[in-house]
C-alpha cells in the first residue's frame, strides 16, 4: 500500500520501525464481538472495531464495515521445524485431582492414538482411542466421576512409542 491510498481510505501508515519489529499472524481487536470473516488474504470486519495490520503496515479504526486486502506475505522462518520429535505424554494437571484433569502430549506425526487407564495393580480399567490425530500438541480432558478414589496409570501410546503416566484421583 502507498501511503497516499492508505490516507485516501482513513488509515495511518505504521512507523517502518514498528512494522521490522512485528510478525505474522495479524492482531485484530474488535468491540461488540464482531464477526470477522477471513479469506487467504481478505479480511471483513464489522460494525465498532479497531483493527490493526501490522505486517501490512496498516491500522484503522471506524464503525462501519470494512474489508482488507493484503498482499505479498512472508512466511515466518523456522515453523516447520516446530513439530515434536518424539512422542510424549506430560504429567497431569492437576494432579491430584477430582474428577477431571488435563493431559497435554505430542505427537511427531499423523495418526491414531490410544489411552489405557489400569488401576494399580495393573488390571486394564478402559480404552479411548482418538483416531486421524494430527501431528503436533494436544490435550486429552479426562473425567474420572465414574471411579473411586485412589492411584491409577494412564499409558498412552502411538505405534511402537508409549508414556506412562500415574493419576492420583481424590473425592
């Protein structure tokens, strides 16, 4: 965008220091909770909002309708080198817990994943397998309301690798 067609539809140019300093993806701030529809390279935003573009070197603020286009974008170096190595199942959070808890784990590629409970003898309690899981972190929510208080193990495996994690459950 030039400067003189940014002036013509009511925005400000971004100092060229500020527009070095920032990177994808755009931050938006709207009012009201607006829709923004979003396209590869369109943004529409509506009714009360400020929008601003820093990658595109833009900031505007109105209360009508307005629609965006930007050009030329540059991909953001060193994000394909952000998927997770190995498999990896994290501790629970929290832990201990009542009834629910959190289990963040990683996955290096596409595929199928299964979580077995086994109480503390080891007797296979239930099975959850999530399947078509992409590659990359996830989070498993897990509600235990249907068990007794106590110590249990989840292991979770993909393929040949497996975690194993212990669940402190308390009521």
């Amino acid at each position: 965008f030039t400067p003189e067609f940014l002036k013509s539809k009511g925005y400000n140019s971004i100092p060229d220091t500020t527009k070095e300093n920032t990177t994808l993806p755009i931050n938006l701030t709207y009012k009201d909770r607006d829709t923004i529809r979003t396209s590869e390279n369109h943004y529409s935003f509506f009714r009360d909002f400020v929008a601003s573009i820093y990658s595109g070197g833009i900031t505007k603020s109105d209360s009508t309708t307005q629609e965006i286009e930007i050009d030329n974008l540059t991909p953001i170096e060193g994000l394909e080198n952000t998927l997770p190595k190995d498999f990896r199942v994290y501790q629970n959070y929290p832990n201990p817990f009542n009834p629910s808890t959190t289990i963040k784990y990683e996955l290096p590629e596409a595929g199928n994943v299964s979580f077995t409970i086994y109480d503390i003898t080891g007797r296979e309690l239930q099975k959850l397998i999530k399947t078509n899981i992409s590659a990359g972190t996830h989070v498993l929510n897990l509600n235990m309301s249907n068990y007794a208080s106590g110590v249990y193990l989840l292991r979770a495996q993909q393929g040949g690798a497996s975690g194993i994690i212990k669940l402190n459950l308390i009521k």
